[in-house]
C-alpha cells in the first residue's frame, strides 16, 4: 500500500478521534469548570430577538406588548417583557388595534380567568403563538420572557434569580387582574412554575390551579434521560457534569416543591416526547398522587405517539382544549384557593 494510500486512511481516522475528543471529552470538561457555561447551557436563551421592535411587531391584534419593572435579588432592576393575549371573544368584536386601557380593564375586571404561561428552553413569548390563541378561547393568556430571555433584562443567570423574577411577576398580576390565576409550565418552564408556586404558598397565595407541560423530575434526570446523555453517559466526565451543576446551586428539582404544594395540578406529556420520557411525567403524577392534603385534584393526561405531539407540540392534541376546560370545571367546582 503506497504512502498516499496510508495517508488518506489514516488521516480522516485520526480528525474523527480529535472530534471524539473534543466533543465527548474536553469541551464537556471545559463546561463542567466553569459556572458561567453551566449556566448558559442549563438555561440556553435561544436566538429570539432581543429589540422591543421586534415584539411590538410581532404582537397581533388582540395582543398587546408591555414590561414591567420589578426589584431584583442584587441591586440592579429587572423588567420582564410580557404578551397579554386577549380572550378571543373580545378580539372578534375589533377590526382595529385595541386601546392600551381596555387591556388593562378587561385583565382587571372579567369573567375570564387568567392563564400565566412559563415557557420553554430557548422560547420567547413570541414562540408557539399558535398554542397560545387556542389557549387564549378559554383565558387571558400572559406568556413572559424570564431575565435574560427575549428582549427582558440581561443579567445573572441562577435558579434562585429566575425564580425570584417569576414569583414578583405573579404578585404583579395577582394585583392587576380580580380573576383567578391559572399557571402553565412546559418543560424548563414547568419545574420554573412549580418552585414558583411553592415559594407563594408559603405566603398563603395559592393559584386555582397548575398545568405542568412536558416536564421533568430534575436537571439530573433531564440530562440522564436526554439524547446526548444517552449516548455519552458511560464517559468519565458525564458524573463530573452532573455534579458541578448541583455543587453550583443548579439543581432544578421539581419532584421536592411539587410534594408539597396544595393547588389543583394536571400533568399532560406526550408519549413520543424525544427530549424527557415520560416516565418522568408519570413520576410527577405520583408524587401528586401521593400529597398529604385535604382536597387532592390531580389530573394525569399521557398522549399517544400516533398524535405525535412530540415535546413541544401537545396544543395539536385534538382533544386538547376539551382537556383543559374539564380541568378548569374541576378546580371550580372543588377547589377553594386563597388568593
């Protein structure tokens, strides 16, 4: 075999094991070291734009764009865009751009009850506005953008930030609407919503209920259950991982605050979700099964893989909204909140 003949196989071998390397190994090992970079990829922002422009633009009729200003757990302020999604029985009544006061009337005084949305890994609030139209047939839907997401605050990326951010942003609306507030998680966005309502019912400020999307038990078993943790997993580095997320205070627990918590819960995961199993929406539904409290409501919804709803697509379920306002009935009827 000539010389060139060697070079030419064994060059592409040796670029494959430096990619090996430096996939599986040193850049793993680069993030594991640095607080910064678990972070940043713990809590990936996406590429959503980040100028008011854009979400002036992209708010249609019947949704208005705002921000509101809240204190932070540092010196620095916070202000947090947010879309208000108007019930879609008041937009069929307009042709023309909504006034900025009858927003604010109509999220103070109505017969509507109030949907808080937190979303997604690498979403904004001008993500899945499809989703949020159906939702918006049974409430004023509110979807903000957390510090650092969308064109909101830059600042600190840490759980006890974020959660801080969610928690002034429900008393925020607690104060602007008579309504009852209903809160909706999917995937990040749910273990952000369960902390959040565990951190109010220890003030005595209970939602009428919670809808957690998608959603899994921890960050450990997040990433354990992930694609790449699947593949990577017997690696030396992949416990180090893990364990630096937890030694710097990331540790996205849902399983501890959702044990404790009293509101009303419905768990929806679909059964071809790629990204976390739902086995881990499964374990949810046990661990509020099994809450010591009073009046337990507690609504499990697994979807079949033939709907294909994946991880972010559970809106297209045909039976969806059907779901959801028998849940609403239920809390209604037998869930007294002490909002």
């Amino acid at each position: 075999m000539s010389l060139l003949w060697v070079t030419f196989l064994i060059v592409p071998f040796l670029f494959l094991i430096l990619i090996v390397l430096l996939v599986f190994i040193l850049l793993p090992l680069i993030i594991a070291r640095s607080p910064y970079l678990l972070r940043k990829t713990l809590f990936n922002t996406g590429g959503a734009a980040t100028n008011k422009l854009y979400y002036d633009e992209n708010a249609k009729l019947g949704v208005r764009n705002f921000y509101v200003t809240i204190p932070s757990n540092t010196s620095e302020e916070i202000t947090i865009g947010i879309y208000h999604f108007l019930p879609q029985y008041y937009v069929l009544n307009h042709t023309e751009k909504i006034p900025l006061e009858e927003y604010k009337e109509l999220l103070h005084n109505s017969p509507y009850n109030v949907l808080l949305i937190f979303h997604g890994i690498g979403q904004s609030r001008a993500s899945f506005s499809d989703k949020y139209g159906i939702l918006s047939r049974i409430f004023h839907v509110i979807v903000f953008d957390y510090r650092c997401f969308g064109d909101s605050t830059k600042a600190e990326l840490t759980e006890n930030g974020l959660i801080s951010d969610c928690v002034l942003v429900y008393k925020w609306l607690r104060n602007n609407t008579s309504s009852s507030i209903y809160v909706w998680g999917q995937s990040l966005g749910s273990v952000l919503c369960v902390n959040t309502v565990f951190t109010l019912e220890k003030e005595n400020i209970i939602p009428k209920g919670m809808i957690i999307e998608s959603g899994f038990t921890s960050i450990r078993d997040a990433v354990l259950d992930s694609p790449l943790g699947k593949i990577s997993s017997w690696t030396p580095w992949f416990s180090l991982l893990l364990e630096s997320y937890e030694k710097n205070g990331l540790c996205l627990n849902t399983i501890m605050p959702l044990s404790d918590i009293k509101c009303p819960v419905m768990i929806m995961h679909a059964a071809d979700d790629k990204m976390i199993p739902l086995k881990q929406g499964m374990q949810l539904y046990e661990v509020v099964m099994n809450r010591s409290i009073k009046v337990n409501i507690a609504k499990f919804l697994p979807i079949a893989a033939m709907y294909e709803c994946g991880h972010d697509f559970i809106y297209e379920f045909p039976a969806f909204s059907k779901h959801i306002v028998d849940f609403i009935s239920t809390c209604e009827k037998e869930f007294d909140s002490t909002i």
